[in-house]
C-alpha cells in the first residue's frame, strides 16, 4: 500500500523537480525554494555530493509538511538505490533501466522509474515491475511520441524529462504523460543564487498544470 500511496502523489503532483547541485547548501536552497513555491514532488540527483545526507536533512525538515515527496535520481545501480532508500527516499529514478535496481526497489515496495526510450526497453521494464518510465531525454522527442508508444502499450505510464517547459507541458499531458520531471529550466536561477526566482517559477508551472488539469 504505501508503494501505491507515492505512485498516486507523483502523478497527483504531477510535477516532479530534478535537482542538481554544485554543493548540499545550494540543494538545499533549491528545495525549500520549490516548496515555497507550491512544487513539492523533488528528485535529489546523486550527481550531488552527499547527496544521502540531503535526503535525510529535508525529510527531517519537511515532515511536518505531508506533500513533501522526496525521491532519488541519477541512481545507477542497486547499492546506491538502498543507500537512497535508507537515507528516506520514496522513490528512485534511473537514467536507464537496470533490473538488479528494479529488484531491490520492489524489496523495499519503492516505486522505481527508469529512463526508457524504446518500446523494447519500456517493455522490458514493465515485465520487471515498473509502474511509471521515464522517458529520457525527452529533449530527443517530440510530445507526440509519447501517443505513439502508447498505441501498442495503452498501459504503460510515462514520466517525460528533459526539455519540459512551461510552453510545451500542455503537449505532453494531452499526448498522455502521467507527469513531467522538469530541470533546468526551472533551477536555472540557482545558478546566480537567485533562489526567489525559483519560487516564481514554481508557483508558475503550478498555476500551468492547474489550467491544464482544468482546475482552475
């Protein structure tokens, strides 16, 4: 059950923020910038130095905040996917897809979505318990071929990322996304510390997927 509880946030949410970082402060502003901005599903990528202990710190910050979901990314092996998991990580995003990860995900009953590409790859998958692929990069890919995989598998749920903006989501939720990873054109002000900008990009891609869901 409390697999299923996190797939059900990630695609309520249906925004999830890729964060990378130079260093734990920086990821850290990121993060509580998102939150203040409405954006609450956060990948911490283990590009990041220490990035475990990033984990720890914002679950241990947020907990009193019951939106917060935090996840692993750039995971490439099953070891690295424990080590994420024990730190509090509910769930674990892969750049490709590696059965031994997929493994030790389903042990611990935490969702796992692996960058996929191919109907062959997303199958493959699929047969070893994937509920949500990613499809990366999907700079590679227009929004359509999300439709078009999902004409031989209308069961497969994909998570587009990479190249996602506040212009183009729309295309990708018609197309039958189940929710977006958007990076860098979100976290780019990090980059001049410039973290209020954050937040007003937040509350943007926010305010766009309300629209698009029709909620607003």
């Amino acid at each position: 059950m409390k697999k299923l509880a996190v797939l059900n946030k990630i695609i309520d949410k249906g925004i999830i923020a890729v964060v990378r970082a130079d260093s734990k402060n920086e990821a850290l502003n990121i993060c509580e910038a998102l939150i203040k901005g409405g954006i609450t599903g956060l990948e911490i990528t283990f590009t990041i130095p220490n990035a475990e202990k990033i984990i720890q710190e914002i679950k241990e910050k947020t907990e009193h905040i019951e939106d917060v979901i935090i996840g692993a990314g750039s995971v490439l092996d099953a070891v690295t996917a424990r080590i994420a998991i024990l730190a509090g990580a509910k769930y674990i995003v892969s750049p490709f897809f590696d059965r031994e990860t997929a493994k030790c995900c389903n042990l611990y009953q935490v969702p796992y979505l692996p960058g996929c590409t191919t109907i062959t790859e997303m199958s493959e998958a699929l047969k070893a318990g994937v509920d949500i692929i990613k499809l990366f990069p999907g700079n590679m890919f227009s929004p359509g071929y999300v439709s078009a995989i999902k004409a031989p598998l209308p069961q497969v749920n994909i998570m587009p990322t990479g190249g996602i903006s506040l212009d183009n989501m729309d295309q990708w939720f018609s197309n039958g996304s189940v929710a977006i990873g958007v990076g860098g054109s979100l976290l780019a002000p990090a980059k001049t510390g410039d973290f209020d900008k954050i937040t007003n990009l937040a509350k943007q891609y926010v305010q766009r997927l309300k629209e698009i869901k029709g909620e607003q």
